[in-house]
C-alpha cells in the first residue's frame, strides 16, 4: 500500500511517515503543492493525505487537478481550518475524509484504513471488530471464527454498528439501513432486533450500548467494562 | 441625557444674557430718549405759558402792568400735573408782577428764549425766560417773563413713559426665551431621537446609525459617527482575524507535537521516558483546547458577527447531532451522555457553526468535570415563546456565588482541577447574547451538579 502525505510542516509530515511506516504502509512525502501535483501525475498512490495549506500551489488545487484528471484515489485532507466553508469546498471538490489539525493518531490511522479499503473493495469486504468478524459480501458473521446464527435484518443492524463501531448510530440510520428488506421498520422493530443482537453477542463481551435519546453504539473492542 | 440637557440650557444662556443685556441698555437709552421728550414738551408747554402771559403785557400811562385776567391766573396755578410759577420783571429789573422770590435768569440776555433749571423753595425747577418787547419799535426796553414748574413731575411723566416701553420688552425677552426653550427642544428632538438610538444598541451592534431623518445640521456628526463604527469595527474585525490566523498558525505545529508525542509513546521502552511523554501529551492537548477556544471566542465576537448569518434552524436536531458527537468521549471517561428533546423540529434564528460552539463548550466542561460514572443530559424544551436548550450534570457543582464570575474570561473555579483553561463560558456566554438568548446558571435536578440554561427566542 503507497500513501502520499503533501504535507509542509516537516515535524508533522515526519510524524505521519514514520508512524504509517510503522503500520507497514510504504509512504512518500511533498512538502509542496506543485511537488504534490508532479508525484501525483507520474505515481501511483493507493491513498493521498493532502495538507490544503501547502506553498506554492494550495491543496485545493491540487484535489482539483487530481480529479480533473479522472484519478479516483482515495484523498484525506488534513486542514488547520475547520470552518464549515473549507471541509464543503473539499468535500465538493472530491475529497474523501476530512481532518482538522491537530488530531489524534489513532483516529487518522483509523481513517486511512477505512479510505484504503473503501478504494479497493469492489463491494464486500470484511468488517472485523475484535473476534467479532462480518463478511459483507457473504452476508455472515463469525465470533472466534464461529459461525454467528443472525437474521438478515440483524446482521443489517451489525453491519452498520461495526461500520460505525464507537460512534452513535441513531435508529433512523438503522431504520435506512433495514429499509427494503422491510415495508415499515419502526423504532419498535430496531429495539427488537438491537435487543436480539445483545442477547446473541454479550457473552462475547461485545456490548451494544443504548445512548439515551440518541441511539446504539457498538463499544470499541477491548473497552474496558465498568 | 444631561449632555443634551447641557446645550439646551448653553443655548438659552447664550440667547438669554445678551438679551438682557441689551434690554438694560435700551432702558437706559429709553429712559433718556424719554427724559428727552418730556422736557421738549414740558418746555413747550412753559414757553407757551410764558407766551400767554407775554401777549398780556400791556402800558398804559408808561406803566407795565400784566393784564392777566382772573380765570388764566387760575388756570396757570392750578393746573392738572402741577402749577407754575411766574415772574415778570420790568425792563430795570423791576417787579411786575408774580412771585417775586423765584429765581430769575441771573444774566440776562439778548436770546429771545432761554431754559434753565434752578433751585425754588428747596426743589429743582425748570424755568423759561422770556425777552417780551414791550412796544414794538419804542426804546422802553423788554419785559422778562420767567415761567417755571418743578422737576418732579417731568421725572414721575418719563417714568411712566418708560414702563409703558420696558415692561413689554421684558414681556419679550421672556417670551423669546420661552420660545428658544422649546424651538431647542423640538429642535434637538433628532439628536434625542439619535441618543435613544445608541442608547439601546447592543455593544456588538456596529451598523450605521440612520441618516435620513436627521436635520442636515445633526446629518454630519451622523457621517461622522457612522465613519467612526464602520473604522471600529474594520479595526474589531481584523483583530479577530488576527487571533483566528494566529490560532489557526498554532494548529499545525501542535499537530506535529501531537503526532510525534503519540508515535513517541507507542516507542518508548522506559517508564521513565513514557511518564514524560504523557505530560508532554496532556500539555499538548490543554494548548490545543486552549488554542481552539480561543478561534472560537474570535467568531463569536461581534466583529467577526456579519462572517455568520443567522438563518431559521431546527435547535433539537442540531443539539442532537452535536451531543452525538460528544458520546465517544463520554464513553472514554464512563459518563452517561443522554439526549432528551422532542421529535419535531424547533425553530429558532441563529447561526448553526456558532450554536454548534456554543454546545460543544458547554459539554467539554459538563463532561469534563463529571467524576466517572456520572451523568450528563442535554435537553431541548420548547416553550410558547422561548426554546430550551439545557445541560444538566451530576458533577461537583458551582456554588451560587461562583456563578457568575465562571462566564468570565480565564475565569477559574479554585480546586475544579488545572485542565479548563477558563474560556469556556466566556464563549457560550458571548453566542448566548449574540443570539439574544438568556443563560443562566443553575444547580441541577435535586440540587445536584450543574444545570446550565439558555433560553433562545424562538423563530417567528
């Protein structure tokens, strides 16, 4: 896997290497936006994290001849500005992820591994969260490699639970999800098949947390239980 | 109020003293053109006397004699205002007829008609002297006809005469102020009107104060004043673009010191080095916090106001999404983070990146200073006129007279730990009054903890 990092703070840009290199990523680092733009034509990169301060051409220009010419790579920006204005014009302009400086390394590392698998599957993939594993494609799920007895509007609940894996996902979100499979798929029914899941999966230690008034969360793995 | 108050009263001053002023001297002056009238026709009135009296002179057997009859006699010594007194004395001097002690004109002289004032039986008099030939063309020489009155009575005439004058001038003078009094007042009515218009303004209120109305003497000090806000607040926003620039400079080289510092902690063998290497992380984290904050006290400010528009937003689904946000960091501290608001959507006027600061401050600091285990809970209560937006935790608490001081500037609770840097409320406060929405500062539910209220108008 080949990341390009365009980024001009040197003790950043070395953080970032030397910590996606510790991930076994092969990485290569511009510090300027026309170096960025001359990689970028003759390189091949699985995935471009792009400061949009850069010198000389700004990362904004660069995203926007990347995508003018049709590559498809997957691109993070990393800005020091979070206003709202910044992360539309990237979005808009064809980026993938957003970040604001500073961050944490966990949380970036977390981003690259979901932009470098969005890039690559043609469709399914698997979603892994602890012993927990979901083959999206195959529509099964396995706990320690055992094979997980679910419907298939609970394996849809789980799926986007482990695609949102510590974060809240509320019950319109899931209701989306289940929509198709059902005609009406109402709070009612998630809490029946969110309860479902629990029963199935507590004695794993995988816990489904109820958010007051908000939603599910599906509790990183290894998180310690209070 | 008493600025305008001030120039009202300047103003009558300034009608009012020269006025006056002027009114005295046009007594003075009056009272002398009077006195001057008065003698002419008071001297008229005793040459005609004297003249009466003249045409009587009669010889007869080469004796002068005054052939006055009775009646006339009468008439000169008991006249309306006072009588007269007269004399005629022969051309040697002699005693014709009259009162022999009046004074008569000590030189005489050729002038046919002479005035003089004297002294007779201890008054001031005014006496004419008259040159009568006896015979026209005969050497017998001029009969003196002397004809007096006393002062007094032409004093007691000019005095009348001036009141008539002076007291309607008063009258004007007085009128003229009283008019002035309230021409200046109406007059000044756009400056009070102005006033009024400042007066209410909020302090982050820097539009241009309205031109049109105003009387084309008040329009330039508008002009100027207007020019005055629109440099205010040139100079307001370019200082805040400063600090967000400046924020905004820091994020990057804390982003590095971040990186290396977390990369760093995965490396290190040593407890010795990780322990050094944590606080060195934490110090990172409160500058990040710190440098956040204040990007968004920058915004919040009213310079930076007209960069965030205000349109109608739905307050519960932005309070959802925004306290969704916040779940993961709740969940690392064990803090149960609940939401609690109504389906449908509440509508108010406001700007959702500055709403969202606002929300997000106030949850750092609930969650923050929640032991673990604790609770925390945003609501959103719409009421007939107002929409809710509270969040309430089972933390230590602020004690009623801490309240509101804790909105203040680098405002510390004492033993509240070392990680807030104070910014925090001074923020919420800040978009709180920018959105016209009042906060308060309340203990929670059950005297627990903290409940921090902002109610927001709700759209119309």
């Amino acid at each position: 896997m080949r990341i390009l990092i365009a980024e001009d703070d040197p003790v950043l840009a070395d953080g970032l290497t030397r910590s996606l290199r510790q991930s076994d990523y092969a990485v290569d680092c511009v510090a300027t936006g026309d170096q960025a733009d001359h990689v970028l034509l003759t390189q091949n990169y699985d995935l471009v994290i792009l400061d949009l301060g850069l010198p000389r051409v700004d990362g904004f220009e660069v995203l926007r001849r990347l995508r003018h010419r049709g590559s498809k790579v997957p691109v993070l920006i990393l800005t020091a500005r979070d206003g709202l204005d910044d992360r539309v014009r990237g979005l808009d302009l064809g980026a993938d992820d957003y970040l604001t400086k500073p961050f944490d390394l966990p949380e970036l590392e977390a981003r690259v591994r979901a932009l470098i698998r969005r890039g690559q599957s043609g469709g399914g993939s698997i979603l892994a969260h602890g012993a927990l594993q979901l083959d999206t494609a195959g529509r099964r799920a396995t706990l320690n490699g055992v094979p997980l007895d679910l419907s298939a509007r609970e394996l849809g609940v789980l799926e986007v639970l482990m695609h949102r894996s510590g974060r809240v996902v509320n019950k319109e979100q899931l209701a989306e999800q289940l929509y198709g499979w059902d005609e009406e798929v109402g709070a009612n029914a998630i809490e029946v098949y969110v309860h479902r899941l629990r029963r199935k999966l507590e004695p794993a230690g995988v816990v489904i947390r109820t958010i007051r008034g908000l939603g599910y969360l599906l509790e990183k793995p290894g998180h310690a239980e209070n | 109020m008493r600025k305008i108050r001030t120039l009202r009263s300047q103003l009558i001053a300034w009608l009012a003293v020269p006025l006056l002023v002027l009114w005295s001297l046009s007594t003075v002056v009056d009272y002398d053109v009077a006195r001057r009238f008065v003698d002419l026709a008071y001297d008229r009135q005793l040459l005609e006397a004297a003249l009466d009296i003249g045409r009587q002179v009669k010889v007869a057997d080469n004796r002068i004699y005054v052939d006055l009859p009775e009646v006339a006699l009468q008439m000169l010594q008991t006249r309306e205002i006072d009588r007269l007194y007269y004399l005629v004395t022969g051309p040697e001097n002699e005693f014709i007829t009259g009162e022999p002690d009046l004074p008569a004109l000590s030189d005489p002289t050729t002038d046919r008609v002479r005035y003089y004032d004297e002294e007779y039986r201890g008054q001031l008099i005014r006496a004419v002297a008259v040159r009568v030939p006896v015979q026209p063309g005969s050497a017998r020489g001029a009969v003196m006809i002397h004809v007096a009155e006393r002062l007094t009575i032409r004093a007691d005439s000019a005095r009348q005469l001036i009141f008539g004058m002076v007291l309607p001038q008063a009258l004007l003078v007085f009128a003229t102020a009283l008019a002035v009094w309230y021409g200046v007042g109406r007059g000044l009515k756009p400056l009070a009107s102005l006033r009024q218009e400042i007066e209410s303004r909020s302090h982050r209120d820097l539009s241009a104060l309205p031109e049109a109305q105003a009387p084309n003497e008040v329009q330039p000090l508008i002009r100027a004043m207007n020019d005055l806000l629109a440099r205010l607040s040139a100079a307001l926003a370019s200082q805040q673009r400063f600090i967000a620039d400046a924020a905004h400079q820091l994020r990057t080289p804390l982003a590095g010191i971040k990186t290396q510092t977390e990369l760093a902690l995965r490396n290190a063998q040593s407890d010795e080095v990780q322990a050094t290497l944590r606080q060195l992380h934490t110090a990172t984290e409160q500058t990040t916090r710190l440098v956040n904050q204040l990007l968004s006290l920058a915004r919040a400010e009213p310079g930076a106001r007209r960069e965030h528009a205000t349109e109608p937003l739905d307050l519960g689904a932005l309070a959802r999404n925004t306290t969704t946000e916040w779940v993961p960091r709740a969940l690392e501290r064990n803090i149960d983070l609940g939401f609690d608001g109504p389906d449908a959507a509440v509508k108010i006027d406001g700007n959702a990146f500055l709403l969202k600061e606002l929300l997000n401050n106030v949850l750092d600091n609930a969650i923050r200073y929640t032991q673990r285990g604790g609770q925390v809970t945003v609501r959103v209560v719409p009421d007939t006129r107002t929409v809710k937006l509270a969040v309430e935790d089972t933390g230590p608490g602020i004690p009623a007279r801490e309240r509101e001081r804790v909105f203040e500037r680098f405002y510390r609770l004492l033993g509240g730990g070392s990680e807030g840097c104070g910014l925090g409320l001074a923020i919420v406060r800040e978009i709180a009054q920018s959105h016209g929405a009042e906060i308060t500062l309340d203990a929670g539910p059950n005297g627990v903890g903290t409940a921090v209220q902002i109610a927001f108008p709700r759209a119309t």
